[in-house]
C-alpha cells in the first residue's frame, strides 16, 4: 500500500475510498452526494469508533460524505512493534489497515434507532423577523411556511461552523429560500433560520445571512456537559410551534 495514494475498498452494499489527510490522518470517504445512504455509513463507522477506537486513534470527525480518522503514528508504531508483526511499515499503512478491518465487520452491524430531539420553536414576529419574506417567495400565507418547516423530521448530519451547531437534512422544496444578500452582524442563539435548502438553529449568537423564522429557548451549546452540544450526527430534529406565551413560560422557568 502505497502512502500517499488512495484506493477504492468495497465493504457491504457500498464503497469506501480511503485516503491520506496530511501526515496524521486517513480519511475514509463513502459516496460523492449528500443522501441517506452515504450518510448511514458516515453513521455505522462513527459509532462503531467511539465504543472501539483502535489503538493510536486520536479522534474522529464525521462530514456528509466521509470521516476523517486522525492517529498517533508513534503509538500506532509502538503497538506494531509489542504484537511482534513480520513486516514494518508505515504509520498511514497501518492506521488504514485498521480501518479497513473495521470496515469489514461493519454490515454484521445492525442499526441503531435514531434519537428523536423535539425542538418548541416560537415562529414569527420579533423572533422571526424574515417570515413574511420566505412566505412572499413562495407564495404561501406565514401559517403555511410554518405548519411545512414543523410537518418533516430533519436528521443531523453533522456539528460544525459553531459550537452546537446541527447541519440537518431534510427542508422540503418548498420553502426552500436564498440567504439574504445583506448579512447580519449579530443573530441570537436559539434563533432558526433557513438558507437554501438547508434549515438549522443558530447556538450561539453569531453573523449570518439566513433568513430568520422563529426563535426556541433550547440550549444547543452546553459548554459543562460532556457532551457539550444537545444535537449529535444521527439524531432526527423535530420542531414543534410553540405560542409566544410558551415561550415566555420556558425562557423564564429556571435551567
């Protein structure tokens, strides 16, 4: 196996391409396009590298397409060394033979039922200031845009750009908007928004450009709790409509 190549590995129903990143990582990767089956193997190797992380794995990072596993190539070559193997190579070789071998055990995997995570969202008014424009491009009344946004279950693909927050699948074409062509500076955690084809809430406060549609009281970023995030890759987001006075009621009740 030659370090600084990739190759193409069938394990199951499905493809993996496995891959050097830099000096210290393999990255394995399942598909080319963003759908539920790419995405179920992002999930079985996920979880199958948090209950069994190989000797020398430092961590895991799950994409839409692909994770990328980062080693320790000194306790990868250590361990090589104390098993007595016949034939020394390099760290990249080993830490993708070990992937491959997961690999191998993992159509035997049956698998896990998503979490199911209700999010209350308060829609529109102050809280969603951009509504009425995503109900205008579509030509659908506000109630519309919101009884579409909280009729599909969404499933978290993965966390990034913030602390806590979920890139989800699963927005219906139909109130599929732009971003907005002026972003603003500051947007207030909890808030939920939709951009393209994608819906999502904002953790932390922080500049965006999604059109903004309604407000929850849910934390996302939990900074003491380990985990530190309420959403994890795998999970299925509901949102519920909740009434200005819900929300008040929930903002105000103590953590």
């Amino acid at each position: 196996m030659n370090g600084s190549s990739s190759k193409y590995n069938p394990f199951g129903a499905v493809k993996a391409k496995i891959s050097p990143l830099g000096d210290l990582a393999v990255m394995v990767q399942f598909g080319e396009t963003i759908e539920q089956a790419t995405y179920e193997r992002v999930r079985q190797l996920s979880n199958y590298l948090e209950r069994f992380p190989f000797v020398g794995m430092v961590e895991y990072v799950p994409s839409f397409l692909s994770v990328t596993v980062y080693y320790d190539p000194y306790a990868l070559i250590g361990e090589t060394i104390l098993s007595d193997a016949q034939e020394i190579v390099g760290p990249y070789e080993l830490a993708a033979k070990r992937v491959e071998e997961i690999l191998a055990k993992l159509e035997a995997s049956g698998d896990q039922q998503p979490r199911i995570v209700e999010i209350p969202v308060c829609y529109g008014g102050e809280f969603g200031p951009d509504l009425p424009e995503v109900a205008a491009y579509h030509n659908l009344s506000e109630q519309e845009v919101i009884d579409i946004h909280s009729s599909a279950d969404y499933l978290v693909y993965m966390l990034g750009f913030a602390p806590g927050f979920a890139y989800l699948g699963g927005l219906p074409e139909s109130i599929a908007t732009p971003r907005r062509q002026t972003p603003r500076l500051s947007i207030p955690a909890g808030t939920v928004g939709i951009a393209g084809d994608q819906t999502g809430v904002y953790p932390i406060a922080t500049p965006g450009g999604w059109q903004l549609i309604g407000r929850t009281t849910e934390a996302l970023f939990l900074p003491s709790q380990m985990p530190p995030t309420r959403l994890r890759a795998g999970d299925i987001v509901r949102f519920r409509p909740i009434s200005r006075a819900e929300y008040d009621s929930r903002e105000a009740a103590p953590s």
